[in-house]
C-alpha cells in the first residue's frame, strides 16, 4: 500500500506539469551532492516521523 501511495504522489507532478516537473530535475542535477544528501536526509526524518505519528 505504501508503494502505491509513493507511485501515486510521484506521478502527479510530471502527469499535471511536465515542463516543470523537467526543469525541477534539471535544477536539482545542478546541486552537489552534499546538499543532495541534506535533500535526502530532510525527506527520510520526515517520512520516519509521519510512520511514527
């Protein structure tokens, strides 16, 4: 079920708008990987908090 939900959420921006869904990925290839991992750390403290409450 939590995949799906992922799959769900994931797919809209890219369905509804694509243009901004492209460069929304450009801009982030342009970002170290250091602030990738910051990007990635933020989501799974938040995602670990929203399964715990």
């Amino acid at each position: 079920m939590a995949v799906g939900l992922m799959l769900l959420f994931e797919g809209l921006l890219p369905l509804l708008l694509p243009q901004q869904w492209r460069e929304m990925f450009l801009r982030i290839s342009r970002l170290r990987d250091g602030q990738i991992r910051f990007f990635g750390l933020i989501a799974v403290l938040v995602g670990g908090f929203l399964l715990l409450v």
